[in-house]
C-alpha cells in the first residue's frame, strides 16, 4: 500500500477528538439555549450562522480561486437553486471542482 494512503494515528486521533468537541458545542448550546427565552432576532441571526460561517470560508478562497473554482460555484449555486438540497449542493459542488480541475 502506497504512503499516501496509510492513515497516520495522530490525525485520525485529532479528527476524531474534534468531531467529538464539535458534539459537545453544540449540544451544550442547544442545552444553554434551551434555559433562556430566545428573542425573534436572536433566532433569526443563529439559523443564519451556519451560511455564514461557510460563506466566510469559502469566499477568499472562491475569490483566490480560478475558472475551476468559479464553475463549481457556479454549479454548487444551480444545484441549491434547483433542489434545495444542501447536502446535495456540497456533493456537487465537490465533485465539481476536482472535475473541473481535472479537465481545465
């Protein structure tokens, strides 16, 4: 088996360990939220994080990027457009990107 596809246990110790401190932020979250009485805009603003925090990602990167990139946005937008389906979007978007690298 080729070195480059070996998994190394420190990584796949540090993932796992996020993965797991991810959970917890968001269940003691929800569990604080759950405490307090929530108002309208605090509502509002927290459903819209999760875009926001994806968009502050990938957008220097979207930005950096080339025609590759910008057609797997470009993708990723018409497939959200057309399902409405996030996850759906993602794969495409993915999918997209090494494919258009691949041939561009």
């Amino acid at each position: 088996m080729s070195d480059a596809l070996t998994l190394d246990p420190l990584v796949v110790g540090v993932i796992l360990a996020m993965a797991v401190l991810t959970f917890f932020t968001k269940i003691g979250g929800l569990w604080l939220l759950s405490r307090f009485e929530v108002s309208d805009r605090l509502e509002a603003g927290i459903s819209v994080l999760p875009g926001a925090i994806v968009i502050a990602i990938l957008g220097p990167e979207l930005a950096e990027g080339g025609p590759p990139e910008w057609a797997a946005a470009g993708l990723t937008l018409a497939v959200m457009w057309r399902t409405g389906n996030i996850l759906l979007a993602l794969i495409a978007g993915v999918a997209g990107v090494v494919a258009f690298r691949a041939v561009m």
